[in-house]
C-alpha cells in the first residue's frame, strides 16, 4: 500500500512536475554553480588564450604550446530548510501552511533530482532540527516527505527562533549551495543578521508561506484568539473598530521589516499563499526569478 508520501508525490508529478520540468529544468544555473572545475582534454594554445593554462609538459613533448582545458563543475547542492514550527499548522484542514510546505519540498527535490543535482533538507521544528543528507533520486525525495509526515512536538511556551534556524542551515551547508528556505517567517530572534551570514556564502531564495489567518482578523464579536506557537489565549472584540486598525498597523508592521531585512541580505522573498494553485505559482515564481533557480 502507498504511502501518504507516495500518494501525495504522485499526485504532485501528474499535476505539477509534468507541467514543470520542460519549463524549468536547466534554467536553473546560478552565479554560485558548482564548487570546482574538471579537466576535460588538452588544445593548441591560440593568441589571446590564458597562459597559466599552458601544459608545460605537454608543450616540451610536442615543442608546441598546448592548453588544459576545464569545464564548470555543474553539481549543485541545494539545501531546503523547512519550518515545522506550530504556526504552520494555521490555515483550513488539508491546505494548512504545513501542506504548501510539505508540496513544495517534494516539487522542488523532485526538480531538482530529476536536473541531477542533489537535495538535502533541513526540518526545523522550535529549536530541534533533523537533516535529510542530500541526494537525487525520487526514492530521496520520498524520504524527504517522510520526515515531513513526522511531528516533532513542538517545545511548550517557545517560538520559532529564526536565527538559530538560519545559522543551523549555515552550519550545515560547508560548500557553497543554493539554500531554499520554507517558512511563514513568524518568530523571534536577530534573523536578520543570521541571514546576512548565510547569504554571503551561499545563494539564497525565501519562500514565504501565508494564509488569510496570519492576516486578516475575522469580524465576528468576541473570539478567542492563540498563539500557536506559545498556547497563549485571549479573549477579544474582533469587531472592535480600534482593535482592527491596530491589529492591521502590526500585519503591515510585521511584513515590512521582513521585506527590508530580506533587501538588506539580498535575499529574493517570494509569497507563497495557501489559497493560490501551486503550479500557477511556482510558474510565476520562475518568470520572475528568470535563471536564478530552478
């Protein structure tokens, strides 16, 4: 019997790979392709050519200047780092910010995979974090989204400390990578300088996860609103004309200081709605990113 990864991966290929890959695949060479060059053979040299290239062996034998000749190492590692705090789990059954998540992660390892380079992941969950070692095959995306479908519980009282998310994918990614991060980016800590490290070392893309929930305050007379990263409850007016503006002026608040700090690191962020087709936005993702990545 398949499992709710396989059942979700084959899904995700009929509907999204298929659609994708002709579109995507190759156009995904960065500035940072690679960590190295390989010797591919040996040519005449020719005026204009680099001479620290010269074969001095080679052009003592046949009394002839010959060049080595190298090709890029066209490897990339691509490192998704995956929030799996307890505010992704906001939004309705089923299409909750965890399940873009966990959509997206198999997508872009399979994407990956299939163009030959190799994905690894990194779950993060309040503090604890678990890694996928990275690797190509469909069998590898697979366990990616099996470690997906485990629930790490999540540490009474904490929220999600970004900094030690960003400075734990920094740690794990020593050769220079392409680093994707999934989150919906609500939590604490001095991100932004974390973010900073991590950028300068390696290529980075934010994939920002919302929903209408981190957003919009329904207006329904008295609720109870949570936090669900700390369990912390409490009572409001959501009809309250004072409390709506406030809590609209802290939403624009919020997401202009993740907007400035992203700018700040160089960091490309892309919204990422829980109510939008997937494959429609990783398109539009793609037309605007143009051959950044994947």
């Amino acid at each position: 019997m398949a499992t709710a990864p396989e059942k979700l991966l084959l899904r995700l290929e009929w509907k999204v790979v298929r659609r994708l890959d002709g579109r995507l695949q190759g156009a995904h060479r960065t500035a940072h392709r690679g960590s190295g060059v390989d010797f591919t053979g040996l040519r005449r040299y020719a005026d204009g050519d680099d001479a620290r290239h010269i074969d001095w062996n080679v052009t003592a034998r046949l009394d002839e200047p010959h060049l080595r000749v190298f090709t890029e190492d066209r490897e990339l590692t691509v490192w998704l780092v995956l929030d799996r705090s307890a505010s992704m789990t906001a939004g309705r059954p089923g299409r909750a910010k965890h399940d873009v998540l966990a959509e997206l992660a198999l997508v872009l390892a399979r994407l990956f995979g299939r163009g030959g380079d190799r994905v690894g992941a990194l779950l993060f969950d309040t503090g604890m974090a678990r890694v996928v070692p990275p690797g190509t095959s469909r069998r590898h995306a697979l366990r990616i989204g099996a470690e997906l479908e485990r629930t790490a519980g999540p540490r009474a009282g904490a929220t999600t400390d970004l900094a030690h998310m960003l400075d734990a994918a920094g740690r794990l990614a020593r050769r220079r990578a392409l680093v994707v991060v999934l989150s919906d980016f609500i939590g604490e800590g001095d991100w932004e300088r974390s973010l900073q490290r991590l950028a300068r070392r390696h290529e980075v893309v934010a994939l920002r996860i919302v929903d209408a929930a981190d957003d919009v305050l329904p207006e329904a007379g008295l609720i109870v609103v949570e936090d669900a990263e700390t369990g912390e409850q409490l009572v409001v007016d959501s009809a309250d004309p004072l409390l709506r503006v406030r809590f609209r002026e802290a939403v624009d608040a919020r997401d202009a200081r993740l907007a400035a700090g992203m700018r700040r690191a160089g960091v490309p962020v892309h919204r990422v709605a829980t109510d939008h087709d997937l494959t429609d936005t990783l398109v539009e993702l793609a037309a605007r990113t143009g051959e950044r990545w994947p």
